[in-house]
C-alpha cells in the first residue's frame, strides 16, 4: 500500500467515523419518529414535505454545485494562490444566497397557495410544513458549499461531525413528544422549527472552520462585477445542477408514486432508505469525499495512473464493506425493523410493507455506494455532461420501470427499479470513461468482490439459527440486544473468514488502525 493510499485511508476512516456517529444519531432518530409518528398519515406528511429541502440540499449542497468547486479551487489555488480563491469565494457566495433565497421563497408561496386547493389529508399536512422547513434549505446549502471548501483544504473529519447537530435537535424534541404530544400540528411545527435551527447552528460552525483554516470568503462586493468564477462555475457546474436535479426529480418521482399507493407506501420507503443509506453514508460518501480531492489533484498533476489506482482501491473497499452489508440487511431485514421500529405507532402492518420495501432497496447497496466513486471520474475532469446524459436516460428508465412495477408490487416495485436504475448508471459511466480515456482494469477488483461473497456465505450460516428467535414477542429492549448480538457474530464470523481468505482489504484496514494505536 502506497503512502497516498495510506492517507486516502487514513482520511476515509475519519470521515467514516464521524458519519458513522451521525448515522448511528440518525438511525435513533428514525426510531423515535416511528414511534411517535407512526407509519400513516402523519408520518408520510412529514417525509413528504421534508424530502423537498432535502432535494435542494442533495442539489446545491451535496450535489454538483460543491463537487464541481473543488477542482475549480484545486487549480485556482494552485495558480493564484489562497487570497484570490478567498475572493472567488465570496462572490460565489453572493450568488449562491439569493439564488436560494428566490427558491425558498417561491417554493414557499406555492406551498401556500395549493394547500388551498388539495383535499388528500397528509399531502395537505404536508404543504402546511413547507413554509417553515423550506428555509432550512438555504441554510443547508451553503452547509453543503462550505463543506465541499473545506475538503479542499484537506479537512474532512471536522465538517463531518456538524451533521451531528440536526439529529441531536431532532431527537432531543421526538424524546419529549414521545412523553407529551399535545396534536399532531403541535408535533409537527416543533420539529419542522428543530430544522430550520439546526441548519442556522451547523452554518455558524462551518463559518468558524472556514476562519480557523484561514479559507473564509473575501466578501468584496467590488470584484463582483468581473465575475470571472461565477462564469467558470457556470459552464462547469450547469450540466452538473441540472443531473443533480434528474437524480433529485427521480427521487420526487418515487415518493409522488408512492402516495397513491396508500398511506404506508411511502413510510415504508423512507424507513427503509434510512437504514439501506447508512452503509451508504458511512463506505461510500466517506470514500466519494476523499477521492474526488484526490482525483482533482491527479488531474492538475496529469496523472491518469492514479486516477485509475485511486478507483479500484476504493472499489476493493466499497466491496469488501458493502457486500456483507447487503446481505445482512437483506436477510435480517424483519429483526431489523422489528427491532428498531416496532413500538408505539408503528403497527404490524408497517412492518410487513417496510420489510416488503427493504427486500428490493436492499440488492442496491452496492450499486449505490459504487456510483458515488464512478461519478468523480467525470467530476475531476470538469466533465459534468457525460453524467447528466447518463442521468436523464436512467430517470426516464426508472419512471417507466417505477410505474410499471408498482402495480403488482407496490412500493417493493419501486424499490427495485430503483435498485436496476442504480446498476444501469454505473455500467454506462463506466462503459463511456473507458471509452473516452483509458480502459479501466476492473478485473484487479474481482478478485476481492469474489472473496468478500465467499466470506459472507460463510458468515450468513448464522442466520438460520437466529430464526429461534420470534423478535416481535419480546420488549424492544431485548430485541435490540438480540440484532446487535445477530450483527456482532454475522461480523466475526465474516472477519474470520476474510482472514482465512487472506483478504487484501482487511490487512490494510488492520495495519492501518495499528499503526493509529502504536501513535
């Protein structure tokens, strides 16, 4: 393992960690909002009319704005040094405000104005909460900016943990409406208030990163005239928006779908994405972050080799992580729910059609996780076409196939042509990269995809003896205790066997924690 393989890892794990942490955070969050909300009418309200901040979070923050920047500031600092990025920053800044300022408050106004005329209850309850969560858009997007700034300046396990506050509010508030619930409005305006001062508090945090790393934004209102960078952004991140918001639009599309279903459908969904997306959150975002710096710097230093080096030493990971994940989750998907889920509005009957959800979202772990490090192949290079191509074929793809599939298998078909969908976007970036530059060496990752697969089919024998247990019969106490002890043998034995099978990636992940010890 290479000394660049050596930090890449070493910046993985500490981003891992501290998403690991506002994964775990958010999973016990989940928890309580299905207890307190249930898996009906108020609990679909309230994933309807939170999914839209989050879209333009995923957008604007997360998305192709922030992407786009990092090999934009890579190579403005490299040439113009640090006070002249400083000053860019600022006028993107500017922009980047009042664009989302217009948005939040456009957004609002129609929320207002159809809530009028809609009769369906929780899509109605839903348009109510707009107006004070759509704010938390603003603010989290700027979030997401700072963020992608930071990264830049190689810090990526500090800005990690401000994800840590909307889930620290959130559950403080669902743990006192658990105890002392006056209405649902009353439940509901609490937490949508929790948001929006969440997001105030994690811009205030990366504001004071942002000035200790000496990075803050030169706000001279006097450069803005020549804008040379808000025109660079412009070309470089406008495909890139505008396949951020296919993506986004597709996601929109699976939960409108999903409410004509019936009341559980979309519940169902957003209680499964909750647990499919943290090994997501943890493997893959984790290692997207790192590598799409990594990958910038490549391309200004011309490297294509380690590019490519880079890609497959992600992928090893992403698979030797991702594939036990997917297995686990897929099988224990009822002692999950049940032991996570099951308790005080959460019926029975959510369970059977989350589980039912979780069967088909679960096969697409590893496509998820793998298209967050295929996409910074075109990323780093500025090429934020290639992908907007590929993402407007998938969305017309997965509609067609979510509309087809929903009918006999309700939000389970959903799910799954989510699932494909995911599958086909990978294997067309990586069919047209290899087309474009250079063949990837893709058979250098089999070898430990095989491994991984051998080693969770060892691991999964444990499975048929954990159906003993009748989970729902006993407190959610014990359940959890008996999922967590489910995990911890499934784990072992899944180590063990890496082990026998001399897996590259666990000696490299062990090596590199005791080498952390011995410092």
């Amino acid at each position: 393992m290479s000394d660049k393989q050596k930090n890449f890892l070493k910046s993985t794990l500490g981003t891992a960690f501290a998403t690991f942490i506002s994964r775990i955070l958010g999973l016990i969050r989940v928890m309580l909002e299905s207890r307190v909300l249930g898996g009906g009418t108020v609990a679909s309200a309230w994933g309807f009319a939170f999914t839209i901040p989050n879209m333009f979070r995923r957008i604007f923050g997360e998305g192709a704005l922030g992407t786009a920047l990092i090999p934009i500031l890579v190579q403005l600092e490299a040439q113009e040094g640090i006070e002249k990025t400083r000053k860019n920053l600022g006028i993107v800044f500017t922009f980047l405000s009042l664009i989302l300022a217009i948005i939040v408050l456009l957004i609002s106004v129609i929320a207002i104005i159809c809530e009028k005329f809609v009769t369906t209850e929780h899509i109605k309850l839903g348009l109510k909460l707009l107006p004070i969560l759509m704010p938390y858009a603003f603010f989290i997007c700027l979030v997401g900016v700072a963020q992608a700034i930071l990264n830049c300046r190689k810090v990526f396990v500090l800005p990690a943990y401000g994800a840590l506050i909307l889930n620290f509010m959130l559950i403080s508030t669902l743990g006192l409406l658990a105890y002392w619930q006056k209405d649902w409005k009353f439940v509901l305006d609490s937490l949508s208030t929790m948001v929006l001062a969440a997001g105030v508090i994690h811009l205030a945090l990366m504001i004071i990163l942002m000035k200790y790393y000496r990075i803050f934004p030169d706000f001279k209102f006097s450069e803005i005239a020549k804008k040379p960078i808000l025109m660079t952004i412009y070309k470089k991140t406008l495909p890139g928006i505008i396949g951020g918001s296919v993506l986004q639009l597709s996601l929109l599309i699976d939960r409108f779908l999903a409410m004509f279903i019936g009341t559980e459908a979309l519940p169902a969904m957003t209680y499964t994405e909750r647990i499919v997306y943290l090994p997501i959150g943890i493997v893959a975002i984790s290692f997207g972050s790192v590598l799409q710096v990594n990958m910038a710097k490549s391309v200004a230093a011309k490297n294509n080799q380690e590019i490519i080096d880079d890609l497959i030493f992600g992928l090893r990971h992403v698979f030797f992580l991702c594939v036990p994940l997917t297995f686990f989750i897929l099988l224990f998907r009822y002692d999950i729910i049940i032991s996570l889920f099951y308790s005080g509005n959460f019926t029975m009957n959510n369970v059977q059609a989350t589980a039912w959800a979780m069967l088909f979202y679960s096969l697409g772990i590893c496509f998820f996780c793998t298209l967050k490090l295929v996409t910074p192949l075109f990323f780093s290079r500025g090429d934020m076409v290639t992908p907007l191509k590929s993402s407007i074929a998938v969305l017309i793809f997965n509609a067609i196939l979510s509309f087809t599939l929903m009918f006999p298998m309700q939000q389970g078909g959903i799910a799954l042509a989510t699932a494909i969908s995911s599958l086909a976007n990978n294997a067309i970036l990586l069919w047209i990269f290899s087309k474009q530059c250079f063949p990837i060496p893709l058979k250098r990752t089999l070898n430990a995809l095989v491994k991984a697969l051998i080693a969770t089919l060892i691991a999964l024998n444990i499975y048929w003896a954990s159906r003993m247990f009748d989970l729902a019969s006993y407190s959610q106490a014990i359940r959890f205790v008996i999922l967590i002890a489910e995990a911890g043998v499934f784990g072992i034995i899944y180590l063990g066997s890496s082990a026998l099978l001399k897996n590259q990636e666990l000696s490299e992940l062990f090596n590199h924690l005791l080498r952390r010890r011995k410092k």
